[in-house]
C-alpha cells in the first residue's frame, strides 16, 4: 500500500487532526481514558469535554469512546479452538495483510520499510491495511471472533489479556529463541511482553511522556526556562510560575495564551506522572487494584485542580474544545499553550508543523519538590501474528522486520515516536540528533516510565476515573471524594482472566 504524500502544513494538519482524534486512546500511548488526539494509537472515544486534538506522532489504541466489542472470556489458559492452519507452501510468493490503526501520515514512513522489506523478502507481499482509529479495536474484536483478522497487526494494549488467555495470538518465545531475540535485553517494553512466561508480542513503538515547551514564548515573557534556567530540574513550583508569567496575555495573532495543555480527566495517560512523582501510585500491581484513594494520589490531583481552576493556567477541557471547532486543534504547534504534556507521539508533528515559527524543546516530568524525581508515563504499541493463519512463518518475519534494526532505523531516523529496540532510541545520528535538543529526555523517561494497568476491564476503569474527573473540575464533586468513590468503582471492574501470577502483569 503506497500513501501519497502530503504537500502542505493544512493538509498535514486536517489529516493529522482526523486520524489523532480517534487514535488518542488505542495506543499503550495511552490510556483508556481520553486523550487528546494522538494519531498513532487507535483511540479510545475522545471525551465529551475535550477536543479532538490531533496527536500525530503516537501509535493509536484503539478508542475509548464507544465500549468496544469484548471477545468472549476465556476459560483459563484456554487452547486455541481450532487446529493451527496449513503452513503457505515455501519457495512461492506469498501474500500477507498487515492491519494498523496509523493515518496516511505515518503509513508514509511504514512505505519506506515496506521498500526494503520487499528487497529483502522478494516472495512476500505485504498489504498494509490502515483501518480508522476509532474502529479499530471493535474490529479487531469482531475479526478476531470470525477468524478473519489480518495475518499480522498492531494489538490493542486494552483487549489483548482477553486475545492472551485464549490463544489467538501466535506464542513467539521458540521463534525468538532461534533468532537470538532477547527481548527484555534488546528492548524497552511496556509489560505486555511476557504474559504468563509466554511472549505473544514483539515490541515495535514506545509512547514516554514528556513536556514539549515554547522556549521562545518563555523568554519573550520572562518565564524561566526548564534547561537554560533550571538544568532540566524543575518543580512543581516552577510549573506555575512559568504558567503564571504566560497566562493570561496574548500572542502575535491575538489569541489568549496558556500555561499548559494537560488532558485532566485522563487519569493514566497524562495525570499519572503527577500522581508518581509525588509519591503515590495509580494502582498496585502486586495486589492488582487501583490506588487513588491514597493521599499521596489525591494531593496530586489536587495540584492540577489548583492550576487548573484556581490559578487559571491550564487550558480548560471546554476551551480546548472551541479552539478545536475553529480548526486549532493543535494549541501548543498553534502558539496558544507555552507547553504540552505528551508522547513521543508529538515529535513528528511539532517538527512538521512549527517549522520555524518559534523554538521548542522538550523538558522532563517536573518533580513534586525540590530534589525529588518526575516519573513519566509509558506506553506502546507491540505487533502480533494472528495464531489461525496459514502465512504465520511469512507474518512472523513482517513483524520481526518492523522490530527489527533496519526498520527500528528509519524510526529513528524520522523521529516517529521513540523505537523500540533500545540501539535504535540511542542512536546519536537517528533519534537522539537534534532538533529538538533534548530528545534524550524520552529515552530516560523509557527506562523508568510506569505502564499502564492491563487488566481485562482497564478501558472501563478509565471511564469511571474520566467520568469522576470531569465532575470534580467541574465543581460537582471534591476532588477527595472523586478519587474515593472512582477507586472503588474501578477496583470493583478489575479481572485479570487466566494471568494470576504476581506480579502478571510487567514483562
């Protein structure tokens, strides 16, 4: 499949917009709570309060929004229903489907692999079949129940448990072991990678999270800037005296300017390096249950609350959608927020859309205090072979390639989302060459960023947590109470299938 290439800013921005509202949620560069707009990662439904704002540079996960399809529950460690398929005869060229929930803009560069993939695989032939975010994950359900999915595909982080525990997957631990693929050595994971003892996935895209910032519109207003200024360690207390310098004036085109853009009501994707840095945790693991009902939890939500409601430096949810409705969906790229909170998702984007308009860089997950630690976010998106195709040998070596150095490469080269394969995110000549300066801060915040809670009802817990959120910045609920009341709730939906080890969930 070969995607035309976009010739122009506006183009690039509607396009990008499209496909990142829907993909915000699909991703590991994500959550199942909204998001705003990534484009890489199948979205989960964008929430009602927030704007589509396109994210182009993380893979989608499947939306949110709109409960997806659930395949069946498993029994434990359930045996794949049906016979593995007939291998395709060898030595004939062979035809495989590969499905993404990535827009053209990123299918661009998936084309650049394909080419050389095509060289180094004459007989297989790859169709990359780029599906809408937003229906992603249903899909993938229904295609999964029917035996029709794509031989190989991009998961979705939220329902692969389910996709696990039954087998639907292709188990990959003998392949790797013949190829010399070690993946806890090789790879920065996101805790999907070995579930069980079994590796079902190979690790393709990472999703850090990070503070992109207008230095530019720092300095124009006096703001001090988190590298030149602060060393790369900065607080929660230089966030609001940076908001506060910005906040409230305008820029060259008129338009008020903000502090930040932070998606509030999304707990796990952008509110949870709040919650880490200050000590307390979204959920435990080891006793496998949400825990933002700890102090140390609240207090951080408290904080955003405060810049949010009281201090006035976080772009509201409401506004972000009426800037959106008149065609800026990206604040930070369009001169209206002084920084964002985000993925590797947005490097790509910021890089296509800023051009030169003014210089940013990107800043680490501030500390709480003076002398402690901001702990990022991290998510993906990994690739899987479906585990009733007749083409798994040729479906297996599409995906190896993806994860592989030379496609890791262009990755790198391009700048699209942080590769996996740790040399690849290390490269000094690929991802790590500046513009921006520090990009560096993404590879660390891979090495210690805390994944999401991948059990078999994670999307509906980021629901409950989204909903409580929304009503407590809104004034309906304390913020104490919001937390309370969503952390039961949530804790009441957890189920975590056949995986019962403890830890099941990290790689």
């Amino acid at each position: 499949m070969q995607v035309r290439k976009l010739t122009n800013r506006r183009e690039f921005l509607r396009l990008a917009a499209l496909g990142g509202a829907s993909a915000a949620i699909l991703a590991a560069c994500s959550s199942p709570a909204p998001q705003q707009a990534e484009p890489t990662k199948p979205a989960a439904a964008a929430p009602t309060t927030a704007p589509a704002a396109a994210k182009p540079t993380e893979a989608a996960k499947p939306t949110e929004a709109a409960k997806p399809t659930e395949a069946a529950k498993p029994t434990e460690a359930a045996k794949p229903t049906v016979a593995p398929a007939a291998k395709a005869p060898s030595g004939e060229k062979v035809s495989i489907r590969y499905g993404t929930f990535w827009p053209a803009y990123r299918v661009e560069i998936l084309n650049q692999g394909l080419n050389l993939f095509k060289q180094q695989n004459p007989n297989i032939d790859v169709s990359i079949e780029s599906l809408d975010a937003s229906q992603y994950r249903d899909k993938l359900a229904v295609n999964m129940a029917a035996g029709t999915t794509q031989d190989s595909f991009i998961i979705d982080v939220w329902t692969s448990a389910r996709y696990f525990d039954q087998n639907l997957m292709l188990e990959l631990s003998d392949r790797f072991k013949a190829d010399g693929i070690v993946i806890k050595d090789q790879y920065s994971t996101i805790g999907l990678e070995n579930w069980c003892g079994k590796q079902f996935v190979i690790p393709f895209v990472l999703s850090p999270h990070a503070y992109y910032y207008n230095k530019t519109m720092l300095k124009a207003n006096g703001a001090p800037d988190p590298w030149d200024d602060l060393k790369g360690e900065w607080t929660w207390a230089d966030m609001v005296t940076i908001g506060k310098a910005v906040s409230g004036k305008k820029n060259k085109q008129n338009q008020p300017m903000w502090g930040y853009r932070i998606t509030y009501n999304n707990l796990e994707y952008q509110l949870s390096p709040f919650v880490q840095s200050n000590g307390g945790k979204v959920y435990d693991l080891e006793q496998k249950k949400y825990t933002m009902d700890d102090p140390k939890a609240i207090e951080a939500i408290k904080f955003v609350y405060d810049m949010t409601v009281n201090q006035k430096i976080v772009l509201p949810l409401s506004e972000a959608t009426t800037l959106n409705q008149a065609g800026i969906a990206a604040p930070f790229a369009s001169g209206i927020t002084a920084m964002e909170e985000d993925s590797t998702g947005r490097i790509y984007f910021n890089s296509q859309t800023i051009k030169s308009d003014f210089e940013w860089d990107i800043a680490p997950i501030p500390a709480a205090q003076k002398g402690g630690k901001g702990i990022s976010h991290m998510d993906g998106d990994p690739n899987a072979v479906f585990v009733k195709t007749p083409k798994a040998d040729q479906a297996y070596t599409w995906i190896k390639f993806l994860g592989g150095k030379d496609f890791q490469g262009i990755l790198s080269k391009n700048k699209l989302l942080l590769p996996a394969l740790k040399s690849a995110a290390s490269d000094p000549e690929g991802f790590l060459k500046p513009p921006p300066a520090h990009l560096d801060v993404f590879v660390k915040a891979a090495a210690t960023g805390i994944p999401s809670f991948y059990q078999y009802n994670g999307l509906e817990a980021g629901r409950i947590f989204q909903n409580y959120l929304e009503q407590a910045f809104l004034g309906k609920i304390s913020v104490e109470d919001a937390m309370k009341t969503a952390t039961k709730e949530a804790n009441a939906k957890v189920e975590l299938g056949g995986c019962k080890q403890s830890p099941p969930l990290v790689s």
